[in-house]
C-alpha cells in the first residue's frame, strides 16, 4: 500500500511540475511579446526525448541521471502535499529532506563528471558553488522555524499555521520568508542566478552531453525539483492547505514570482551571485534567527 501511495507521490509531483513548467514557459512569452508554445508543450518534450536513441559515454554517467531524480523523487516521500502524506511523520523529516535534496546535484555532478565535457563540468561546478550560498541561508531560515515550533516536523509546522492568513509564517515571520524567496530563486536555476546552464556561455552547461531518455529523465528531474521546492515554501510560510488544488494554487503563485524574476533579469556572474546569497538572504535569516531565539 504505501508503495502504491509513493508511486502516486511521485507521478503527481512529474505531472504537476510539467504542468506548471508549460504554463511557465507560455507566461514568460507574453512578458516577452511572444506567442510561447502551448502550455502541454512539456509533455510533449517527455514522449519526444523518451522516442529518441540515447548517446552515453559511460554506465556512470547514466546512473547519475538516475540518482539525481531519485534523490528527488525520495525527498517528496517526506512532503505533505496539502490533505495528503506519507512519511511526513517520521521525527526530523525537514532534516532528511534538506540532506536529500542535495542528491540531485549530487547524482547531476557525478553523471556529468563522467561525459568529459568541458563545458558540462564547468556547469555543474557552478551549480555546487551555487548551492553552498543559497542551502546555508535556507538551512538557517529552517533552524530557525523547527526553534520556534519546538518541531522538526514539517507537518506540525503547517499545523502550527492553521486559523487564517495571519497565522502564517509569512506574515509572522517576514524576513524569514524574503530569505527563503531569494533561495528559491537560486534553487529553480532561475535569473539572475542561472550561470549553471548558461546557453550563451557554456551551452547549457550540465545538459551538452545528454540526449534521449537521458535528457528526459534530466527533464523529469527539473520537474520534480520545481514541484519540491515549491511546495516547501508552501509548507513552511503559507499554511500548507487541506485543500490539495488551494495547495497547487499557492504553489503555483510561488512559481510565477520566480519566473517573473527571470523574465526581467539579467544573469549574474556565478562568483557575484554567492556573495549575493552570503550577503542579503544570509543577513535576513540570521536576523530572523535572532529574532526568534531573543
């Protein structure tokens, strides 16, 4: 049974991701004064990759494809999405998901660390570099959350919210919240803090080598991560909700604040971009973390 409960995790959070990625790409269109495609355009992309022959360099770069969805895929296990959970449970569960979700950079860089490209390894030790200045002020607003809970479970986080729109975090704890925003924006791969993929630059960094099934799984992969990383803001400064569509809804909110950003932004030097992330988001979050301890 709970095997049947994950594989229903796991598809809703691929569906919903590719959901919200095609309706994101048709936004950032109009932003641009561009028709954009349809917003089912990245399902088709997943039947095309998935049809296509796959070229690989070596059986260690195909598991780290692997191993970077799983990662991600095992971390939405621990998630409660709206009415609905799984192991949201188990003592310490936003700790787990924090150490998970550095799996998929993990799994991306030990892949790409096998195709010998140039181009692919310079991505992804941007993309490493990238997450040491965005996890450290993200981990801090969490420690501060789980101080003020006395929990660190994410499920009595949200529960702690209930009773309206002023028990959320967001409004109780406002800097905490702008620091987490600006992680997400680095966490998504969103401008201006995309150096990672760069096409101009590197050519898409991590992704040269990929093609095929590879490439799909990769695209799988950014799906989920947007449903994850979405939904954990939800969790912690939103309410949570009982209702699963008012939960996609929030998410969805979250999603096109980020895609906004990008639309509008120029991309940032990756060295820039982590004095950035250990200047503004880390002064917010140790603020709030000073706040809440005094």
């Amino acid at each position: 049974m709970i095997v049947m409960k994950y594989l229903a995790f796991a598809l809703t959070s691929i569906i919903v991701g590719l959901l919200f990625m095609g309706i994101g790409r048709k936004y950032t269109a109009r932003i641009h004064r561009r028709y954009g495609p349809p917003f089912w355009q990245s399902y088709l992309d997943v039947v095309k990759l998935f049809s296509k022959k796959s070229i690989s360099h070596h059986w260690v770069m195909d598991f780290g494809v692997m191993m970077g969805l799983a990662g991600i895929l095992a971390t939405i296990a621990f998630l409660p999405i709206g009415p609905f959970h799984l192991l949201d449970s188990m003592n310490g569960n936003i700790v787990i998901m924090l150490y998970f979700m550095t799996i998929g950079a993990l799994g991306m860089a030990m892949g790409v660390s096998a195709s010998g490209n140039p181009n692919a390894t310079i991505g992804i030790a941007r993309a490493l570099t990238l997450m040491l200045g965005y996890e450290i002020p993200f981990v801090i607003v969490v420690v501060s959350l789980i101080f003020v809970n006395k929990s660190s479970l994410l499920s009595v986080m949200v529960a702690n919210q209930a009773g309206g729109f002023l028990h959320w975090n967001i409004i109780r704890y406002p800097l905490g919240f702008i620091a987490a925003e600006m992680a997400l924006q680095g966490m998504l791969g969103e401008k201006p803090f995309d150096a990672m993929t760069a096409p101009s630059e590197i050519a898409s960094g991590p992704m040269v080598e990929l093609s095929g099934k590879m490439m799909g799984l990769a695209f799988l992969q950014h799906a989920a991560q947007v449903f994850l990383e979405t939904a954990i803001i939800t969790n912690l400064f939103l309410g949570g909700s009982s209702n699963v569509w008012i939960f996609f809804l929030k998410m969805f909110v979250l999603y096109l604040v980020s895609l906004s950003i990008n639309a509008v932004s120029a991309r940032f030097k990756f060295e820039n971009a982590v004095k950035w992330f250990w200047k503004w988001p880390m002064a917010l979050s140790l603020a709030q973390l000073l706040i809440v301890i005094l």
